[in-house]
C-alpha cells in the first residue's frame, strides 16, 4: 500500500488558517442563524452541553422523566441524559440503518416519555415524520441529534426545525470546530427564550476550562493536516489498534464528567471567521461525494448511505455497510490504522459499552448490534486524494466479493 504523506482524518473538519485566529469573524451566533437560514441559535461549550441545556429546559416544562435514544449513537448522549436526572430509554433502530424502528419506538415511548431524540448521522438526514408522530401521539418532545450534520437541510430546512429543539456539535473533526463547542436550535420562539433562559441560569462562566480550551483550539489550528494527524489521531489510533482496543479506536471512551462552561468571544471570533468557507467547503464535498459514492455503490456486497429525495445531507464522511461482520472485520484489519481516513463510526450499541454499564441495561437491540457489526466510515476529506481512494476501493473489492 503506497503511503500518504501524513494522515487523512477519519471525517472532512474545516481546517483552520492561521488568520482565523485573529478572532475577527463577527458575532458568531448571528453568523451561524444566517448560515442555517434560522432565525437565532445558542452557543454552548459541546454539543453534548447543548443537549443539556435542552434536556433541562424541557423538565421544567414536564415531570415526565424518561428520554429515548437510538441503540447507536454517541455515547455522550447517555451521559447528558443521566447528567439531568433523567432515565434513559434505548430504542431499536431500522434494520441496516441509524434510524429509530418506529415499531420498536411505538412501544417504548408511554406517559413517562418526555423526550425522543433521533439522530442524523454521518452527514444523513433521518427520516423524522414517523418518529415524530409517535412522540406527538404520547406527548413527548422530539430534539434532533444533528451533532455530525450542521449545514443539512430537510426540505430546504435547517434540520433541528422539524422537532421541537435541535442540537450540533462544533467539536473537532465534526465539520466546523472551535475545537469544542455546540449549537441549538429550536422552531418556537417561546422555547427559543426559555432555552436561553436555562443557559444563563446554569452554565458557569468556567474560565479556567475556557482557557484549557483556547489553547486546544490552537493545538488544532496547528494540527488538522496530514503531517499534524498522525500526532494527535494517528498514532494514538494505532496503539488503541495494536492493544485489540476498538472501543478507544473508535474515539469512544468519554466521562461522565460533562465540562460545562461559557465560550470565550475569541473561540467564537475564530469560528465566526472559518464559517464563512464553510458554504464552498460542503458544496466541494458534496461534489465530490456525488462522484466518489456511485464508485462505492457499485462494489458488490458493499452498501453505501445515501440521501432520499427533498433531503440535502452534508458529506463529511461515506457510511458504509457491508455484507458480514467478518467481511467488514478483514476490510478493517488492513484499512482501519492504514492513515487513509477509514475507521468505524462508533465501535458498538450503547448496551455493549462495558464503562455504560452503570446507565444502560441490558436490552435487545439486534439492529443496532448489526449495524456496529457490519458498518465502517470512510472520509470524504480533501486530503484523501484520487489514488489512495481507488487504492480503498481495491481493498473492499477484493474482501468483499
Ligand atoms: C459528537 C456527538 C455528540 C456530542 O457532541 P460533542 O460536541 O462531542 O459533545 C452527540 N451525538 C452525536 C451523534 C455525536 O456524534
């Protein structure tokens, strides 16, 4: 395998420029609205901070108690659920699919549901009318898990709309970074205030992780490009691969400890100014999906996500499903650690996280337990160029058939 110079990341992050760092983007909030075409959004430290403050603003509203979550999703929805005093539910997903089973939602979501929170991963739009008539008819709220799709549209809208309240990441390699930070959204304007109200209420001003966080954003400025990833990715993904470890491989060993802070006007300045690339970045990524994802689809044994009409997904990263475990096991083995950008998405169904013992039951999930099983990602970074991509393609070729 020929080597790249470097290391591509597993999904497509905005790089920074160094003059992002002169802070002198903007106000960022206002810049992100007009970006998603809504009329305010909240900045919160994390995507998963954003989740809280929304969690938290719908208990006021409600003494329903339980939240319900897809079987994959990221692990630090557990923890922002648990963090509010609330119970978690988890939900079968679609065969082949991250989608929430409506058939398996119908029956969990009851009079304790407060919450339903379906994700839009990798990029892909969820299919959100089903699951948010089920949550109506029990009375529950939906909030939109859009922490891997800022920027895509349902129907020409913003996602986060459709539901009651909506969230983003703008942590690093998740599209636009500040290294950590999140986003929400909500349609209402009532529920607009009330969140806002919450955020004043109990994000601290935290200066001391704030700093922490400065300093990172600059590691990362510095960092997210080739001859930077293997340093702060590569070889850690390596050594996590050598100990048989794919749970750390997978980037997926969080703590319950949920900083939870203010973001500095710096951190937003800098965000502010590399949103403004954003548009062409995606629209480059989308036209290289456009070209790339026919050439995936047509392997045999290989299924690539895709965006049904009327939705408009980003193209961080190809969600790719293949025909077994143990096909998808030697795809990785030779791929996953190779610097070119493929890995897994999460390494297991939230029941089959040893550390989320404590939070998640045992349940049956067989779904979500397929689609660890047998999905892996590969990046739609710039940086993966032409040869290294064809040499990708020759590797599932060859496994796959
Ligand atoms: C990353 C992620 C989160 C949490 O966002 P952070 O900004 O890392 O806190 C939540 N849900 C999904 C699906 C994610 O990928």
């Amino acid at each position: 395998m020929s080597i790249l110079k470097g290391e591509c990341p597993p999904t497509a992050g905005l790089p920074l420029l160094l003059g992002d760092l002169a802070g002198r983007g903007g106000d960022f909030a206002q810049r992100l609205a007009g970006f998603l075409e809504v009329p305010a959004v909240g900045i919160a430290c994390s995507g998963t901070a954003s989740l809280i403050i929304i969690l938290e603003t719908l208990r006021r509203r409600s003494k329903r108690t339980t939240v319900v979550v897809p079987a994959y999703t990221c692990p630090l929805v557990v923890f922002a659920i648990a963090r509010c005093g609330l119970q978690l539910r988890v939900c079968d997903v679609r065969p082949l699919s991250f989608e929430l089973d409506p058939e398996a939602l119908a029956k969990i979501c009851d009079e304790r549901t407060l919450a339903v929170v379906p994700t839009h991963l990798g990029g892909r739009v969820a299919d959100l009318a089903p699951v948010i008539a089920i949550a109506r008819r029990c009375g529950a709220y939906v909030i939109e898990d859009a922490a891997q799709a800022l920027g895509a549209r349902d129907g020409g809208k913003s996602l986060g709309l459709a539901g009651d309240a909506g969230f983003f990441s703008l942590a690093a390699g998740k599209g636009l970074s500040l290294f950590e930070g999140g986003v929400w959204v909500a349609a209402d304007a009532g529920l607009r205030a009330e969140l806002s109200d919450t955020a004043r209420d109990i994000v601290p001003r935290g200066l001391l992780m704030e700093a922490r966080r400065c300093l990172e954003l600059l590691g990362y400025a510095l960092a997210y490009r080739p001859q930077g990833l293997p340093f702060v990715y590569g070889h850690a993904l390596r050594r996590a691969l050598r100990e048989n470890d794919p749970v750390a491989a997978a980037g997926d060993c969080f703590s319950p400890e949920i900083p939870f802070h203010r973001v500095s006007a710096w951190r937003q300045a800098v965000g502010s100014s590399a949103l403004a690339r954003l548009p062409a970045f995606q629209q480059r990524l989308a036209r290289r999906a456009a070209e790339r994802l026919p050439r995936l689809a047509a392997l045999p044994g290989v299924k690539v996500l895709s965006d049904p009409p009327g939705r408009r997904g980003t193209w961080p990263v190809f969600m790719v499903l293949l025909a077994s475990e143990a096909m998808r096991d030697r795809v990785l083995g030779v791929l996953w650690g190779a610097g070119l950008g493929v890995a897994r998405m999460f390494a297991c169904a939230l029941p089959d996280y040893e550390y989320l013992r404590p939070w998640v039951g045992e349940c049956h999930v067989p779904n979500a337990r397929e689609f660890a099983a047998r999905s892996l990602t590969i990046t739609n970074s710039p940086w993966l160029d032409d040869a290294h991509f064809e040499e990708i393609l020759g590797v599932l070729a060859r496994f796959c058939r």
